[in-house]
C-alpha cells in the first residue's frame, strides 16, 4: 500500500514550491532530499525577482510570480524578505561593441530603465567604481532570501500535513502500480512522483536509464557571511553570456558529450555580479562553467582570485573583503524556461526542473502544474511548450 500520493524529490525552491502547492490540493505529501537545508543552488542563489519586459504567455507568468511574492509570506506564515528593490545592470564599455543597441533594447521595453551616467549611478551606489562602466540602466524589481522562501514553503509542507525528510535518493521505479525510491536507509512508496533535483536531475535520471533534455552548469561565487559594506542596490552586468553558454553547451551535437566524463562543453564565463541581504550576507561572482561531470573539480584558489579581480574593478569595498568560496550545480534547458510533464519510459515518474529563473517562475509555474497533476489541465503551460511530453 502506498503511504503517500505524491513523493517530491530536491528541496530546493523547485521542490519546496511543488511540494506545497500539491499538500495545499490536499495530496499527501513527502518531500525527500539528501539534505533538506542544503547546500546547494537554492542556498547561492541571487533571489532577483524580475518582471521587466513582461508580455504575452511569459509575461503573464512573470507577473503571477510576482503577484505570489507579493503574498506568500502571508499564506505561509514566515516572512521570505520580498521587497521591490533598486537593481543597475552595469554598461561595459570595453566589451560591448554595440552599446547604443544594447541601451535601446533595455530602454524599449514596457517597463522603462533609467539609463544613469557613471557619476550618476556612483550616487545611486556609493560603492560602484565610475570609472569601470559606461554608465548603468536603472530600474525597480524584486528581490527574495532563497533561504527565507525555501523555509517558509518547507513550512507550509508541514502545516498542510506533507512530511520532510533527509535521503538520498538510490534507486527509482515507476510501473503502473506506483512508484518505489530507495534511499540508503529507507524505501517510499507513493502513487506518484516529481523530479525536482536541479543540476544533479540529469544524473538522477541517467542512472534510472532515462535521458532528458536538462543540463547543468557549476557556478561559482563568493559569500561574505556578514560584510562590513552595505550595498544600497543590486549590481549585475547587462552583458552576461550566461544564456549564450547554455545555448552552446546544449546543442543537439553536443548531446553525447553530456555522457563522456572530463568534457567542457562551451567555455566558461565570468561576470560582476553582488547582492547583498539583510544582515550584511553578500554574494558576489559569478564563474559558470559547462562541465560534463557534476562531481568535477575546479581550481578554487584561481577562480576566487579571478572573481576579486572582476568585482574589484567594479566595487573596490568588496575586492578585499574576506569571505568564502563555494560552488554549486544551476539545472537549465535549452530554450525553455523549465520541463515539466511525465518522464518517458519511466510510468507515473513526472519532472519539474531546468528552471532558468527559478525565483519568480517556480512559484508562478507551480501552483498551475499542481493542479494539472491532480486533473485541471493547464493551456498556458502546453502553449508554452513546457512539457516534456504534451500531456
């Protein structure tokens, strides 16, 4: 007999977000991870909210995402530290050969950017080098602590009657009777299951024999458990590669790859980006790299060094600062902005993962998929194409 409906894999944002909006429905619900509070991509994530530019199918799911945020520290009953907050995407005047387009493609968007001069966004951000960029675009978005949110979604998991539990996952069957995961201690049975393992989902399924279309990256940054400077801002670059890599690394010719140990699959990018919480918390970085293996390792000496360079040309104060440097795994997907749907070959096995900005749409993306997963079908996220199999 199966003890529970549903069986979420990863607490992550994505698992944690699923996992509730399923126990909200009334399903029973566990929710199993190597390490509930991990330390993992949720942990190192920026927690920019943004809507900007929003229209159309994405546009309307960017801004229930917001309109989540808006409330969730309510529903859930924990403050997640939403705030609308000052972000400047930084002009690099050495590296972008089209500056005038870059700022006409960000200024033509429905909700407009200031576009500030290096002295001007030095006022905006006491901290900022002036010298460093060619100005700045300036505008109001969102803003989350991962680890608030994350808490308060676990929370409200256990308060709807879903169960939390430390595993890692062995072995996993799905068949049409139900689904069995084996953990080193344990063995679960559900009804059903949802895959939500981030940057280690490829690995997960691979090792069940079942190949999808997610990828991953290793990213790395530096936190600064409590900097004595305070960021009145976000500061992040217009110009980052990030989406140029992921497009790169998951080329259809590049598919095999992804199985051979010891491949780079498009070279790897670095780019100026801090934020800090409250409480003095600071990020800064980052480096992403497209590696083949999840368990590759990496020089952190050279790559910490190589961050404080890059950062220090842009914000001096943080150059210097002590703090440690950590790396984790970011899932992606090729043009989507995340897979979801039933998992091919495997029965009653469903994926929820290759997010590519898992803060605002996980939890606009879940609470639809929740109830297509309980008989409501959702003609937003099949117009979409989110699903890896149309369902």
């Amino acid at each position: 007999m199966n003890a529970y409906d549903w069986i979420v894999i990863g607490a992550g944002i994505t698992g944690s977000a699923i996992a509730y909006e399923l126990s909200k429905l009334g399903c029973r619900v566990l929710l199993l991870d190597p390490m509930v509070n991990s330390d993992r991509a949720t942990r190192y994530s920026y927690g920019m909210i943004c809507w900007y530019g929003a229209s159309g199918a994405i546009g309307q799911l960017l801004l229930e995402g917001k309109a989540r945020h808006e409330v969730l520290s309510e529903e859930l009953g924990m403050d997640t530290q939403f705030q609308r907050r000052q972000m400047l995407f930084t002009l690099d005047c050495h590296n972008d050969l089209n500056l005038e387009a870059t700022i006409a493609r960000y200024q033509h968007l429905d909700e407009g950017f200031e576009l500030l001069e290096p002295e001007e966004a030095r006022k905006v951000e006491p901290l900022l080098n002036p010298r460093a960029i060619a100005g700045a675009l300036s505008i109001e978005q969102g803003h989350v602590n991962p680890v608030a949110l994350n808490q308060a979604y676990q929370q409200g998991i256990e308060r709807h009657g879903g169960k939390i539990v430390p595993g890692r996952v062995e072995q996993l069957q799905g068949n049409g009777k139900g689904c069995a995961i084996a953990t080193s201690e344990e063995t679960y049975y559900a009804e059903q299951a949802i895959v939500c393992a981030g940057g280690w989902t490829r690995q997960l399924l691979s090792n069940a024999g079942i190949k999808i279309p997610v990828y991953f990256t290793h990213a790395e940054l530096i936190e600064i458990p409590d900097c004595p400077f305070r960021l009145s801002t976000i500061v992040t670059s217009v110009n980052s590669d990030r989406t140029h890599l992921e497009e790169q690394a998951s080329r259809a010719e590049n598919e095999t790859l992804w199985n051979q140990p010891g491949r780079e699959l498009a070279p790897s990018i670095i780019d100026a980006d801090a934020v800090q919480f409250r409480g003095g918390r600071l990020l800064f970085g980052q480096i992403s790299r497209a590696l083949s293996d999840p368990n590759a390792r990496v020089n952190a000496q050279q790559s910490q060094q190589a961050m404080r360079e890059r950062i220090e040309g842009m914000l001096p104060s943080l150059g210097q600062c002590r703090g440690n440097w950590h790396s984790c795994l970011v899932a992606f997907s090729h043009k989507r902005l995340a897979v979801l749907g039933p998992v091919p070959g495997m029965e009653r096995v469903h994926l929820f993962s290759g997010f590519t900005t898992p803060m605002i749409l996980a939890p606009a993306i879940a609470p639809r998929f929740a109830r297509q997963l309980t008989g409501t079908p959702d003609s937003l996220l099949a117009e979409l194409g989110l699903f890896l199999v149309q369902c």
